[in-house]
C-alpha cells in the first residue's frame, strides 16, 4: 500500500521494520586539547530521515571533566559566531540559545541510542561542535549517526493491522 500521502506522525506509528536498511553516516572531528572542534558530516541525508543512534568517540580522558557537544543541521560547516542559528538535530536534548547542547562524561565512547526520532532536514547536512572540558592532551574524536529513510509503501496486512490502533 502507498503511504506516501500519510502524515508523518500516522508513519511513525508504523513497526521498526517498515523503516528499511540504516546506515551510518559520520566524520572523524580532528585532534585537539581542550578547545571546540567544529565538524561538518559530509554525506548527504534524506529531506526526511529517522535518527536511531548516535555515537561519539573520544581518545582523551586524562583531565576532562567532562565532553560538551551540539549537533544541529546546516548547509554549511559551523563556526562559533554562526552555530546557534543552525536548527537543532536532538530537540528533545538541547536549548536553542546554547552552544552545547549535550554535556556528557569524559569516556571513550557514548551511545545516545537507541532513539527514534523523526528529522525533517530539508537540503541540509549534520554538523555541530565538540569539546573536551579541561583536556590536557590531544586527543581524536569521532561523530556517527544511524540513519534510516521512511517507508513509502508497506504490504497491506500491516496497515489492516493498525486499524484497531489508537
């Protein structure tokens, strides 16, 4: 059945299934001590897409105290005088008038998943910036993001079976 047509709230009501192959899209941020990185995901993402995941990795944790991260979409690489302008990509984790939207331990590897969230990204891409708080030596970092399309069509059976669902 053709769901193109379907409000996005009815399509996300659909099975995990229904959403098809992920993916992930990501960028390595670059080395650095103690300042903010700010990266850019060069793979384009869907107009609209499904956040399932997001992974952040960090090589340091000698003194941090702790990683302050945004990740916002944008057309163009984000720079601190124009990051705030840029639409949030976690908006239920971050404040618009903050530069980092995500304060998070100073560990090798945070998960933010699993998630499920719809993202209406336009022509725009991931990008954002991260910064290790108090980190005295140069460490690596890394951004990931699972991301889906949505379904444009599913068998008939699944929507007949969401016909008794509220």
């Amino acid at each position: 059945m053709d769901i193109q047509k379907w409000p996005f709230d009815k399509i996300m009501q659909l099975p995990d299934w229904c959403f098809g192959m992920r993916w992930w899209v990501g960028t390595y941020v670059g080395t650095e001590a103690a300042g903010t990185t700010y990266f850019m995901i060069e793979e384009s993402v869907p107009d609209v897409f499904v956040l399932w995941d997001v992974l952040i990795s960090t090589t340091g944790s000698t003194a941090a105290t702790h990683t302050n991260v945004t990740l916002r979409l944008c057309r163009e690489e984000p720079t601190g005088a124009n990051i705030k302008m840029f639409e949030r990509l976690m908006r239920n984790m971050s404040a618009r008038k903050q530069m980092y939207d995500i304060h998070l331990p100073p560990v090798a590897l945070t998960h933010l998943g699993p998630m499920r969230n719809l993202i209406e990204a336009g022509n725009n891409r991931i990008g954002g910036a991260l910064k290790l708080v108090a980190e005295t030596a140069t460490c690596e970092n890394a951004v990931a993001c699972l991301i889906s399309g949505i379904p444009r069509e599913v068998p008939d059976w699944v929507v007949s079976g969401l016909a008794g669902v509220h």
